[in-house]
C-alpha cells in the first residue's frame, strides 16, 4: 500500500509540474505560416525563471507529420512569454518526406489541410534536456483564403465625387474577430502607386474596421481636383496581418459633363463593371451581347453588409444570341435589404467574369 502511494503521489506531482507551463496558440492566425508557430507564448506559472527548450510538431491527418521545429535552449521567466530570438535563429527545422512537406518547404505555408499543432516544453540543462514541463496541442482546418479585392473607386477610374465610399470584398473563409485597415494617399509626380503608400503621409489610415466598407470619414479633408490617389485595404487580427489586397489609383475629375441615363434605359455591363455607381430600384438592369448560343445566364450575388449570408430563389434569366436587355427582379426576393450594397458577379458564356456593385433600394 505504501509503495502504491508513493507511485499516485508521483504521479499527482507530475501532472501538476505539466500544468505550470502554459501554451497559448491561436490556429488560425499562427498555423498557416513556419513563421507563425514559432510566435506561440507561454506562460510560466512557476515561482522562478526556468531553462528550457520546445519541441513544435505539426501533423496532418491524411499525410502524417509535416514539419518539426526545435528552439534553442532559452529562458522562461515567471508570467507570460515570447520565444526568445535567439532561441528562433538558433532552432532546427526538419521536414518529412511528402508533398505537403516539400510545398511547405517551398513556400513557408501550410497547404489546405486538417493539422495537428503539438507543443512539448522541456526543462533543459547545461548538456541534456531533462523532464516534460508542459504539454499541449491544438487542431485546424486550413482553408486557402481568397483574394481581397478592391471594388470600388475602380482601377485608373476618373470620379467626381470628392468624399467616396470605398467598398471591397473579403477574403474568405472569414476569421471571427478579424478587422480591416484602409489606407489611402496622394500620388504625386512621378512615383507609382506602391511608392505613395509607403513614402507619402496617409490622408486616410483607419484602422478597426469591422465590415468590407468605409464611408468617407467626416473628420479627412476631401481629395482635391486634379489629383490621383492610391488606396489599399489590409484585413488583420490581433495585430497580425491575414491578407493585403492589390493596390488600387483613381483621379479626381470634374469636368465631364454626366452622362443622364434615360429611366427605363440599359447600361452596359462593361460600363457598370468599371465600379460606377449604381442604384437598383428592386431590378438590375444592364446590356450584355452574347456571341454564343441561347442559354440560361449564369449569375450569383453577395452582400457587403452580411458577407455570411446566403441568397435563394434568384429568377432565372435567359441569355439569347446577339444583344441583350437583362432584367433581374429581386423585389420579391426578402433577403434584400434597403440600403445595403451587393456584389453581382456575372459568367458570360465565354467564361469572362463581370463585378458591378449596386447599392439595394426597395422598389416604391
């Protein structure tokens, strides 16, 4: 009985000295990237400052494990803690031997998978490693994030309105808690579009952005006649980046004379597909010539005020030969909201995509 004892209360001890070292990992930000496992923390519950090194073990569940990643010993003092950079530049990184290995190798990021991320901190002496001080694993799906597109002020395009309404469209799958940054700034006289974001004073940098949208903000001075500015959007979490869009450039001209549009006329997709602005009365209306045979056009939508939501019951509409008046009815339709801003993106038969955003409003 004594013995037994003596084996529980080892075994109790054990499992407390484990709990002492406390691994904090956020999958979805820190497991796509090499980079982003070695930016864990760790929180050392003991009343001193521990010597220690961790072992990183990413595996996936069809190819098995992936990479493994030892940091050089280093200091873990009481509280929370980054890995030290030396520990960093000192690691080792061994791949396995598959694909999954070898793209990673490659790119430093993880390709779409189902990973296990296991995290062992060891107590390390002055010539060999010694006992297991905490343990702990996490898993994710990893899905490719599509690209962030910029939507409106269109590339290049030449607007009259001195305060616009920048929209884009998310990279998806969304991460819960992610936020955008918009930037914007003068192009002056000789410099390219990523030299005037970088170089230039931002006359726009907000931050804390929680929907693919930003109304002019009130208290920016209103872009100037003449001149060409740059803007790019930046979609983060917790300081660290996710995904950048491309960076987009317009002009501030007024001289042109509107163009008015009769009230029951057709705008052509081309034109529409530029980023001007556009109001649905409860229809989409626009011009597109077919060079193909009839068919049905194939077309989906997507709302910038609720990027989750899903659209049903959208009418079917026919697409013949030579030119075409499209009309999409969506008054019936109650997954459309006065005021929001959607994205129609249209396939034509010879595979072109159009994107045109409009703005919703309930026909009266």
């Amino acid at each position: 009985m004594r013995k037994l004892f003596i084996i529980i209360l080892c075994t109790c001890f054990v499992a407390v000295a484990h709990a002492q070292i406390v691994i904090q990992f956020v999958p979805e930000l820190q497991g796509r990237t090499t980079d982003g496992l070695l930016l864990a923390k760790f929180t050392n519950v003991f009343p001193d400052a521990k010597t220690v090194s961790i072992d990183i073990t990413v595996t996936e569940k069809k190819s098995g494990r992936v990479v493994m990643i030892t940091t050089a010993p280093f200091t873990l003092f009481p509280g929370i803690n980054n890995i030290d950079r030396n520990a960093v530049s000192g690691a080792s990184i061994r791949f396995a031997e598959n694909n999954l290995a070898r793209l990673l190798r490659q790119s430093g990021t993880f390709p779409e998978g189902d990973y296990d991320y296991c995290f062992q901190v060891y107590r390390q002496d002055k010539t060999s490693r010694g006992e297991l001080l905490g343990e702990q694993c996490f898993d994710y799906l990893v899905e490719p994030l599509t690209p962030l597109f910029l939507i409106e002020p269109f590339n290049k395009e030449k607007i009259c309105d001195k305060r616009p309404t920048f929209t884009w469209q998310p990279s998806l799958p969304a991460i819960p808690g992610s936020q955008y940054r918009l930037t914007l700034a003068e192009k002056r006289s000789g410099q390219v579009a990523s030299e005037a974001l970088v170089y230039n004073l931002p006359l726009i940098n907000q931050s804390n952005i929680l929907s693919p949208m930003l109304i002019f903000p009130p208290s920016a001075k209103e872009l100037e006649e003449g001149k060409t500015y740059t803007w790019q959007v930046t979609v983060y979490k917790e300081g660290m980046i996710l995904n950048r869009s491309e960076i987009w450039e317009f002009s501030i001209k007024c001289n042109d004379t509107p163009k008015v549009e009769p009230e029951d006329g057709y705008r052509n997709i081309e034109d529409l597909a530029r980023g001007n602005y556009y109001i649905a009365q409860g229809k989409i209306k626009f011009a597109v010539y077919n060079a193909y045979e009839e068919t049905n056009l194939q077309y989906s939508l997507f709302c910038l005020n609720k990027p989750d939501q899903a659209f049903k019951h959208l009418p079917k509409v026919k697409l013949k030969r030579g030119n075409n008046n499209i009309v999409i009815d969506l008054s019936d339709n109650e997954a459309f909201i006065d005021g929001y801003h959607y994205i129609l993106t249209v396939r034509l038969p010879n595979n072109l995509e159009k994107k045109l955003r409009f703005t919703y409003k309930s026909a009266e």
